[in-house]
C-alpha cells in the first residue's frame, strides 16, 4: 500500500509521459534545450525513492529510445548516469532487468561511440553487478578506431589492471570483475595484437604483471608470436618483436604472402 502522496506522484508521472509520447515528433523539430528539460525531468524520476516510479520510467525508455534514437546523444550523459547509478546494484531483479534492457536499447539505437565515455567513466567508478556488466558491456561495443579506443577504452583497462580487487568475485550474480577484465582484455588484443602490449610499457608494473597473466590465461588460442611478445619482466621485449618482424618479411619475400599482423 502506496501514501496519497505516492500515488499522486505515480499518477503526475503517468500524464508527463503521456504528454511525452504524444508530443514526441513534435519535439524532434525543436531546439536541443527542449531535449534537455525533457530528460532532466525524466532523470529525476528514475531517482525517484519510489521503487515503482522507477520501474515506470525505465519501461518507458524502452519504448522512446527507438523513436528518438540518435537524436538521444545530446543527453546520453544525462541519462546513462541516472539509469546505471542506482539501478544496475538494485536488488530488485525487475528494476535491475529494466535497467538491463535500457542499456541494451541504447547501444542499439544510438552510436556507440557516444556511449563509451559515459560508460568507461561509470565502470571506473561503480562497484558491484553494475561494475561487471559495464565492463561485459564496453568489451561488446568498443568501436574498431583506435584513437577512440586509447582515448576511452585503454583507461579503464589500466584501472582495472591495476586495482588489486580486479580478481575478486562478485557474489549471487555467476560472474566476476576479473571475468569481466579477461573478456575486455581478450576483444582489445584481438583487434590491436601486439600494440596493446607496446601501449602498456607507459603503464605500472603492476599494469604490467596483471596484463602479461590476461594474456597468458589465453594464449593457447593464440600464435607463439603472440604469446611471446612480453618479456619476462613485463616489459615489451624488443629482440623478440625485430625477429617476429624478419621472420615475416621472410615469409613475405620467399613465400609471396602478405602477414596478417606486423
């Protein structure tokens, strides 16, 4: 059972998105600061200490980020912030769910690469189910650019390298934050091989020895060119990576072949 001053609340809310989807076309053709008003609205009702307002709005979401789409990225950091803050530790499995979803709706819908910065910045700083499922997230649309991906993506694998709790478990969810690092790890090397390994020689030794253990916890699926671009110690080994180089040139000049990966 709900106060009058819960329902009231419930029922302002019902009419503003009411208002919302009627008046949505509408909006599109509107300054930017229409957008702003909307979503501040919209964000102090996804804070709202009522668990059923919350509810409300996040399904809501659902249903108006397909309509607005891309015209949604001049308040991703408004709404990115007020969905995962709260939401993505909640233990209400519907609220969490809703959360889920929205996310998931917003990196369909809208261009990744506008996610990424609030996303980073939250898996940094969030702890918890929230901090895994950021991470999960980010290894799934990271863009294949690599200045965006040093200026966004390799920050937060630094701090997730490292943070000494990166091996910890997150308990009553089946996965970890170090689960989490291994599958960002693993889709980062994938797309830049060894230059990963040449960016991280700016980072900590212990960046260094958290990195060389991700990369050894799979380095049966990958060549032994790869698996042997780190030294001993961490650090990038030049003589390895200059004979890795000649051998293929040589397969290049004897064999007629262009290699994959220099």
């Amino acid at each position: 059972h709900y106060s009058c001053r819960s329902q009231t609340q419930i029922l302002e809310f019902l009419v503003f998105l009411y208002s919302l989807n009627c008046c949505l076309l509408e909006f599109l053709s509107l300054c930017h600061w229409v957008l702003f008003q909307v979503f501040d609205a919209f964000k102090a009702r996804l804070q709202e200490s009522n668990s059923k307002v919350n509810l409300y709005a996040l399904e809501s979401l659902l249903k108006i980020i397909p309509s607005l789409k891309d015209n949604l990225s001049q308040v991703v950091n408004i709404l990115v912030p007020a969905i995962v803050d709260n939401h993505l530790n909640s233990k209400n499995s519907a609220i969490y769910s809703a959360a889920i979803r929205a996310i998931n709706a917003l990196t369909l819908h809208l261009d990744n690469i506008l996610l990424l910065q609030p996303l980073c910045t939250k898996a940094q700083f969030l702890n918890g189910k929230a901090k895994v499922d950021l991470v999960e997230k980010v290894a799934e649309l990271y863009p294949r650019k690599p200045q965006m991906v040093e200026q966004k993506v390799l920050p937060l694998l630094w701090h997730l390298l490292g943070t000494p709790t990166h091996s910890g478990i997150i308990h009553g969810r089946g996965s970890s934050v170090r689960g989490a690092t291994v599958n960002l790890c693993q889709a980062l090397h994938a797309q830049m091989g060894p230059s990963l390994v040449d960016l991280a020689a700016c980072q900590s030794a212990s960046v260094h020895k958290s990195l060389n253990e991700l990369l050894r916890t799979f380095a049966t699926s990958r060549s032994p060119e790869e698996t042997g671009r780190l030294a001993p110690t961490g650090r990038p080994c030049a003589s390895l990576r200059c004979a890795y180089v000649a051998e293929q040139v040589l397969q290049v000049v004897v064999g007629g072949t262009l290699p994959l990966v220099l």
